[in-house]
C-alpha cells in the first residue's frame, strides 16, 4: 500500500486558523476536503492517507474522525487534545470509543508556535504525554530548530513510546540550511524511537525557486541520521500548493528518495508510516 503520511483538510468559513492570516497564505485559504483530495491520490498512485491537525481545538479531532469513518483513504488521525487537561485520558477514551476512533493514531500540537521553546518540558505535558502514550498513540513534532533540544529531551525521556517529526523540523532550506538544523536532527534521530516524515519541505525553500537538487541534501542528511525504517513520505497537501502542485511535490521527494536508493524510496511511501502509526491494515 502506497501511503501519504501528511495531508491536511480545512475549511476558513467554518473555523478559524490562526496561523493562515498572512498574506502570502491567501492562495490555499479556501475549503479543502476529502472530495478534493481523491481524485489527486488516484492520478498520482496514492492509495492511502494519514490526515494531520491544523488548529488547537478538539472539535477538528472529532471531525477528522468522522472524515476518516466515512472516507476509506483516510487510514489514520493525528488530531489535537490540550495535553495540559487532567481530563486528557477520558477525552481520549471518548473519541476511541466515537464512530471513526479506530483510526487516530497519533496526537499533535503547533509547538514551533508557542513563545516557550521548552514548551514540551513542562511537566503538565509532560503528564499528558504520558496519558497519550498509555493509549498506545504516537506524538508528532511540529518543530524548528529552536524546539530541537526540547523534542531531543522528550523522545529520551519516553524511550518506548513512537515519535514523528513532522517535516524534517523545517530546515531553513530557503537559507542553505544550518549547522545547527543537522547536528540537532542527528542527534533527535539518535534516539531511535522517532521517525522522521519527508514533507513540507518545498515551502521551506524559495516557493519559486526550487527542484528536486535543492531538496535533496536535506532529504540526504534525514536518511543518513534515520535510516531507511524511519522516513515517511507526506504530501503536506494542502500547504504544499504554495509550492507546487500535488503532483510536482510527490514527484520532487520520489525523486530524491530514489537517489537514496529504491528500498528506501519503497518504505517511506508505506511501511514505515505503518510502523510509526501502527496502522490497522485491512
């Protein structure tokens, strides 16, 4: 099974995303559904998809369940929760136990936009990471370099539980990279129990400026640090029609995951994602 491990759905005229009022934003501030993404998983060989979240609140979680119940391709969640809530483990109960619950896999927050870079080691998170882990969910990343060391501290400080970075941690490709970027993902990757998602890295680099030569040493440094078993391929659809089509997007990252070699090309378009997320497979 052909999988995409990062997509998005959202809708502006129903809910608000903070984080898509800038201007430049403005092209990809319109409704996106499943309806919209099936025919692009069919014309580019994608059989399946893991929908992510997109703003703090649990009505969205709710309402990916309920897309991904009623939408085949939709395999997995990655929604939100406020981990800080002491009610965190009947939440989560609830929507396990809600139409479409079977399929959240995993839980995510907007880290890289919070003012604390050490906003995962607080220890009301760090409680709510141990309530999520209990259920047998992973945790996505969403950070940057700053936050690097905090996700470092937290894949180390749960050594069994699974961990996903979302986008490499957003090199600052348009920039030429960093120093700081590869030393702080080699040593996240050490941990070994984090699996790094090749996505969202064309909206890092120049949106009118790039290729697949430019993605590719970032997509190189991911795979030496984390191997063939733990890169998975994302679309990061949407976001990534800032860049380029759908098309255009999986073909560059193909690309530069087959220079790499066709197994690890293989296993980041499927069984990695299966691993990361223990995906119930039909």
């Amino acid at each position: 099974m052909i999988i995409d491990g990062h997509q998005h759905f959202w809708d502006p005229a129903r809910a608000d995303y903070p984080w898509m009022d800038a201007p430049e934003l403005a092209p990809i501030r319109r409704s996106f559904g499943p309806a919209d993404l099936a025919p692009l998983l069919k014309a580019n060989g994608i059989d399946a998809s893991i929908v992510v979240q997109c703003r703090s609140a649990l009505e969205e979680t709710e309402e990916f369940l309920r897309i991904a119940h009623a939408t085949p391709s939709v395999i997995g969640v990655v929604g939100w929760v406020d981990l800080t809530d002491g009610a965190l483990g009947d939440t989560l109960d609830r929507l396990r136990a809600s139409p479409g619950g079977d399929k959240l896999v995993g839980i995510r927050h907007q880290v890289h936009d919070e003012p604390d870079p050490d906003w995962l080691l607080r220890p009301d998170v760090r409680r709510g990471l141990t309530v999520v882990f209990a259920r047998d969910l992973a945790y996505d990343f969403l950070v940057r370099t700053r936050e690097l060391p905090a996700a470092i501290a937290t894949a180390q400080a749960f050594p069994q539980a699974r961990f996903v970075l979302d986008h490499a941690a957003k090199p600052p490709i348009a920039e030429g990279g960093s120093v700081e970027w590869s030393n702080r993902i080699a040593a996240l990757a050490a941990c070994g129990n984090v699996w790094c998602k090749i996505s969202g890295l064309a909206t890092e680099a120049k949106w009118n400026d790039w290729d697949a030569n430019r993605l590719f040493p970032f997509v190189a440094h991911a795979a030496t640090c984390f191997g063939e078993d733990r890169l998975i391929f994302g679309s990061d659809w949407p976001v990534c029609l800032l860049a380029g089509s759908y098309g255009e997007i999986k073909d560059a990252l193909e690309r530069c995951l087959a220079n790499l070699g066709a197994q690890v090309r293989e296993k980041a378009f499927g069984v990695n994602a299966q691993a990361a997320y223990r995906l119930a497979m039909a």
